[in-house]
C-alpha cells in the first residue's frame, strides 16, 4: 500500500467522524451531529496527522462569547505549514481568543497505541 498522502488521509478521517468517536469532553458541552461532524475530532485527528507525517502538535485556548469552553487541536507540518483539519467544526463562531497557539509534546510512550486510545500530554 502506498503511503498516505494529506487529501486520502482527510477523506478516510472524515468518513470517521461520529458521536461514538467524539471526544467526550466535547460531547459534554454540545451533543455531536452529522451536520457538524468535525466536532469533538481535533485531538484524535491531530495525532493521526501527526502519527503519519511528523512535525508538531498543536494546542489553543478555544473561546466563546470571551469565555472559555476548552482546546482546539492541529497540526505544524515539518514544512512548517500549519494543518487544521477539523477547523469547520466552529460554526458557531467559536474558536481562538485565549493563550496560545502552543506546541505540545507526545512522549514516546503516547505513540500509536495498540488497541486503545490516544493520550495527550502537555
């Protein structure tokens, strides 16, 4: 199989996305639906991204109304280009306004896990 490229891996991660794959500190603040199915994936789809193409993970204090509702999760290629496939998941005009953007390290330990789910560490 070839390696992935970025628009095969966006496709596959988007045809992915559901309640039962949400995070459930999003699912918590706001009930996850088709019609917003990036919601509560930006942590999970971040380390994929950054599983299969290196560079840094990236964290920032997410906003509404001035207040604070948690993180927002993407990626900086090694390009240096920064990737965020889950953006649109803001369509309530969330999102920045906080601290931030901060580069976050995985330990070793935190890559690819083997049958269970993925650890953030900060």
């Amino acid at each position: 199989m070839p390696p992935w490229n970025l628009l095969d891996l966006d496709t596959a991660l988007r045809a992915c996305w559901a309640a039962d794959t949400c995070s459930p500190d999003d699912i918590t603040h706001i009930a996850w639906t088709p019609d917003n199915p990036a919601w509560g994936h930006c942590d999970i789809t971040a380390l994929i991204v950054h599983d299969l193409f290196g560079g840094d993970l990236v964290v920032g204090d997410v906003h509404q109304d001035g207040d604070p509702q948690g993180y927002h999760w993407w990626n900086r290629l090694p390009s240096g280009v920064e990737l965020d496939l889950t953006w649109e998941q803001f369509v309530r005009g969330d999102g920045g306004g906080g601290s931030g953007p901060t580069r976050v390290r995985r330990r070793p330990a935190c890559r690819r896990p083997s049958g269970g789910t993925y650890a953030l560490r900060s």
